[in-house]
C-alpha cells in the first residue's frame, strides 16, 4: 500500500489539533477567576472615564 505524504501530514495535524484543544481547555481560567477579571477590567475603565474626563475639564 503506497503513503501519500500529504495524508500522513494530515493526520500529525489532526493529531496536534487534538493537543492544543486539551491543552487550552486544561489552561482555560475558571469562571470565577474570568468574572473577577472582567470585573476589575470594567472598574478600571470607569476609573480611567472619570479621570480623563476631569482632566479636561468635563
């Protein structure tokens, strides 16, 4: 039986696809660290707002 080199390529890719998916849902946060971390990422945008807009003049 003859191997096509572009399959054998398509199945290490599949294969890596696989590993990077279980890696990254392994590494994902919680929901409760990402909540946190929108949280404080909204709170400091509404600082920020507060602080340009005293800045010039608002």
């Amino acid at each position: 039986m003859n191997h096509h080199p572009v399959l054998g390529g398509m199945g290490l890719m599949g294969l890596g696809m696989v590993a990077g998916a279980a890696l990254s849902m392994a590494m994902a946060p919680k929901k409760k660290d990402l909540k946190r971390t929108a949280r404080k990422a909204m709170r400091n945008m509404g600082n920020l707002a507060d602080d340009l807009s005293s800045n010039m003049g608002f």
